[in-house]
C-alpha cells in the first residue's frame, strides 16, 4: 500500500521492515519505543512518505506472487525429497 511501518521486532515482521529504511521495528512489549517512532513519522511528513515509497518498492521487488508461490514450492519440494530420503 506504500505505507510506512511502525511494528514489533517479532517474528517474521523484519523479514519485510528494515528498521529505519521502509519503517521502524520496536522491541516487543515496549510502547514507549512504538510512540516515538510514531511522533517520529508524524513529525516528519517527507520521511514518512519516502519510507512509504521504500515499503512499496521492496514489495514489489521481493514479494510478489510469483516468488512466493515458488518460495512456497521450493519449501515443499525439500520436504518431500527429505521424507522421501528417509524411507530409502
């Protein structure tokens, strides 16, 4: 959507925000650190939309459909050579 993030440093959330580049990644359960990325973005208007472009543009380039249906068949195609090595 070209929006920026402000998120969690949990999970996979870092696998799509670079903290700093396309949005901004807090600790997990810290609110105060959340609020001043916010009060960051609010703040600073052109940041917030160049972080926003930089969001849509790493979307684009690194997930879309295509490459995730082949990430997913890749994924799948080692659990079957795995399960089928195992039953040799």
């Amino acid at each position: 959507c070209g929006k920026p993030v402000v998120a969690s440093n949990v999970g996979g959330i870092s696998e799509q925000i670079q903290d700093g580049f396309n949005g901004f990644l807090s600790p997990m359960g810290d609110a105060e650190h959340m609020a001043s990325n916010v009060i960051a973005m609010l703040d600073n208007p052109e940041m917030t939309l160049a972080m926003g472009e930089k969001s849509a543009q790493l979307i684009l380039n690194y997930f879309t459909l295509e490459q995730q249906a082949d990430t997913y068949l890749k994924w799948y195609q080692s659990i079957l050579q795995q399960n089928n090595s195992k039953n040799l």
